[in-house]
C-alpha cells in the first residue's frame, strides 16, 4: 500500500494562490492515479482534480482554469497549484491513490484506496 500526506496549507486572501503537495510512501508511486479531494463541515467529499500515472490531468468544472494538478513521480510527489482562490475554496483538502488503472479517472471518493489526512485551507474575504 501507499502511504499519503498533504501539505501547503493555509490562510489567504480572495484571489491569493497556494500550492499543496501530496509526499507518497511505500509502493511504487506511479503504480497510482492521485486525486485531490475537498470537504467542507456538514457536506459530501467533493471532487477537485486527478491525475493518471502518465500525466493526465482532470478537474471538477468550478476548477477549471484556475487549478492546476501534476506530479513528479521521481520524488513521489503530486502538487495542486491553487491560484485564483475564492472564499468558497475554503475546506480541508485530502489527496487519495487509486491503484484501478481506468478508462475514465475515477472521480468519486470511493474509486480511491488510500488517503492522506488533510490540510486546511481558508480563503477570506
């Protein structure tokens, strides 16, 4: 199995940029597609972004444009550069490893195996 854990977090302002990271460990990094996940209190883990063992990226629509996912599998690493970000950004944002090679990237939370556990960000007013 892989183990995950996000950074990058943090406190910013409307239109401010972040960049988290997603550190893997254990097996094979590129043997997995890599998604970003959101989850706001009192509601559903949201989907963000994925991203396949080659490269391909894909995004939720309210991210289009102002997300961007890649990975660099030699340090094991998939980053998610934030730029544009809004109040409504604001959630704590899990990265997650699906080992299905698919047709379509998987974009619901149950199509992923392994989780981080977090990182908080806040977009203020």
């Amino acid at each position: 199995q892989v183990q995950l854990v996000e950074s990058g977090g943090g406190l910013v302002q409307t239109g401010a940029s972040l960049r988290l990271s997603c550190a893997a460990s254990g097996r094979t990094f590129s043997d997995y597609a890599i998604g970003w996940f959101r989850r706001v209190p009192g509601k559903e883990r949201e989907f963000v972004a994925t991203i396949s063992r080659s490269g391909r990226p894909y995004y939720a629509d309210f991210v289009k444009g102002r997300f961007t996912i890649s990975r660099d599998n030699a340090k094991n690493t998939v980053y998610l550069q934030m730029n544009s970000l809004k109040p409504e950004d604001t959630a704590v944002y899990y990265c997650a490893a699906d080992p299905v090679r698919r047709i379509f990237l998987g974009t619901a939370a149950n199509q992923y195996d392994y989780w981080g556990q977090g990182t908080q960000v806040t977009v203020s007013s």
